[in-house]
C-alpha cells in the first residue's frame, strides 16, 4: 500500500473548475475525507528569465506514501474491511468469482489487455528529497526545453524542512535522464542537500471505455491521470467512488464518470500544445498568463477556463497537425 519513494503531489482547483473546494466536494458527496500537508496560496511557474507567481486559495498539497500522512494511509485506516496485501491477483480469475472487478493498479495493463488503450506518453521522473528552508504553502513549476524537453521539473514542499524535486520528462532513457537532471540541477542553481534519489519510469494514456463487462477501470488504469501535468489523484480516487456508487445502485459507470474523462481528454489537448513550444514559446505563453488581469481570471476565479479555451487549442491542434503533414 502507498508508495515506496515518498511524493508530494498538487491539487489544483484550476483542474476541478466549475467545482469548487475539492475536498470539501469528496466529503459532501462521498463521504470522504483525508487531510492534505497544506494550502496552496502560492504557485510558481517559471521558464528562463519569465516568472510568474500567482497568490490565493489555489488547491492543496498532498503526500503519497507509506507514512502516516499520506492520503493511501489515512484512507486505508478508515476501511472497515479486510485488506489483504501481499497478493498476486489476476482481474481474469476474479470474474469468475464476483459480480464486478474494481481495477485499480496504477497502470495501463489491464487496459492494454482488454484493448481499450487508446494512447500513451510513456515518461521518467527522477527526483530527490531535499532540505533546506522552504513555504509549505507553495510550489514551483519549471518549464525549460534545455533541460526538460516537453516536460517540466517541480518543488514541492512536506514540510518547512523538507520538500521533493522532480525532473518528469516523456521520452527519454535512463542515461538521457540523469543528463537532463545534471542540467536541471546547474541551470536552476539549486545548491541543496539531497537526502535520498529515485527513478521511476511511468505512462498515462486515454482508454475508449473503461467499463468492459464486469470489469470497472479506475484511476491510472482507467486512463484517468493527464498527461498535462502528471495530475490524476483527485480523478482517482472519484473515479474510485463512482465505481462503488455504479455498483451499488446498478447505474451505468462510463455515464457517470463521463464529466472526468471529458476533463483529462482536454487537458491531453493541452499537453499536445504545450509539445510544440520552444523556449521562446514558452516564456511568451507565460508572459501573456502575467498580464494584469489574465492570471486572475485564471487561478482566481471560478471560471472553468480549461473548457472555455478548449476550442482554440483543439483548432492549434489540428493546424499544426496539419503543417506536420505537408
């Protein structure tokens, strides 16, 4: 149960828009209720010399791991049935034996195996657990092709003594991944002590169904985690939810969970934009999110500005789509 390597992940409220509060939302609706490392009311994003803070109740931070705090752990504890651990399980021999099978594996196997994989960016992440001084109530996220290529690096904090930087980059090996770490490390000038490091290679993909039968996709397996920025606990976990309430009630699952794999297929959009900025690009898409006024529309509002900008990217999409094939 949890994880091995220690994470810190981001909930944005930007992601879950026009839904507000998403924790109070997964209590009010589900009955659900974990508590996070902290606010968010400070989120960076930077990329060469363009930096662009943005200030306000923008989410939470949340840890993923084996310790008390993390969000597997505290919802484990609160199960009041038998968890069995230390057991291979096969989702072909549990049809056999149940009305449905819940998979939630963390990965795209079983929707590889049932051909509902529609896509996939495979990535690795390297990161390190650092100490220093930081805010536990903020985070960074860089942008730089010279060190991340289409991915980005992040620092996000446990703790005022403890946070987690991480390199994510799809398409890369090991051996390309430890020299774009070496990069990332100079060109951000972090002189940190790094207390432990890790590797972990990982995939998303979107699924065409994630009901086949009487096996229900969850989460990763579902093809619920975006590719824009590695995001997928809040959809996990609902998806997880919704799940139990298809089985319970005897609705139709794929209905239910429509609205999320709407929200995770824009936001792949998205990504694929993002895939086509350089350096420049992206200091001048940065530069426009500055602009007095523009940074609070979109962090500062409940405007849900990922469905309202949607059709232009689609459009950028398809033009340089379109430009690749000439």
């Amino acid at each position: 149960m949890g994880y091995v390597v220690p994470r810190v992940e981001i909930l944005l409220e930007l992601f879950q828009r026009p839904q507000r509060r998403q924790l109070q939302h997964l209590f009010e609706h589900f009955g659900i209720r974990f508590k996070p490392l902290a606010r968010v009311r400070r989120f960076v994003m930077s990329s060469l010399q363009q930096t662009v803070p943005i200030s306000g109740e923008l989410g939470y931070l949340v840890e993923r791991s084996q310790s008390r705090d993390a969000v597997e752990v505290q919802l484990a504890e609160k199960l009041q049935s038998k968890i069995t651990f230390d057991t291979m399980v096969d989702y072909r021999e549990l049809v056999n034996k149940y009305d449905y099978v819940v998979v939630a594996e963390g990965n795209l196997m079983t929707a590889r195996n049932l051909n509902v994989l529609a896509c996939t960016m495979a990535a690795r992440v390297k990161g390190a657990i650092i100490l220093g001084r930081f805010d536990p109530e903020s985070a960074m996220i860089y942008f730089n092709t010279g060190y991340a290529r289409q991915g980005f690096g992040s620092l996000k904090p446990f703790s005022r003594e403890r946070a987690l930087l991480a390199l994510n980059i799809p398409g890369v090996n090991h051996t390309e991944l430890d020299s774009c770490w070496a990069r990332f490390m100079e060109q951000e000038n972090f002189r940190l002590e790094i207390i432990e490091t890790f590797e972990i290679p990982y995939a998303t993909g979107l699924t065409c169904r994630q009901q086949v039968g009487q096996i229900l996709l969850t989460g990763s397996s579902g093809g619920l985690t975006d590719s824009f920025l590695g995001l997928g606990l809040m959809e996990g976990i609902l998806s997880g939810a919704l799940a139990g309430k298809a089985i319970a009630e005897g609705l139709n699952y794929e209905q239910l969970i429509g609205p999320l794999m709407m929200q995770v297929r824009r936001r792949f959009a998205f990504r694929k934009a993002i895939n086509t900025l350089d350096n420049t690009g992206m200091v001048r898409l940065l530069k426009f999110i500055a602009l007095p006024g523009v940074k609070q529309v979109i962090y500062n509002t409940n405007i849900d500005i990922i469905n309202l900008l949607y059709p232009f990217v689609k459009k950028y999409n398809k033009k340089i789509n379109r430009s690749y094939d000439r």
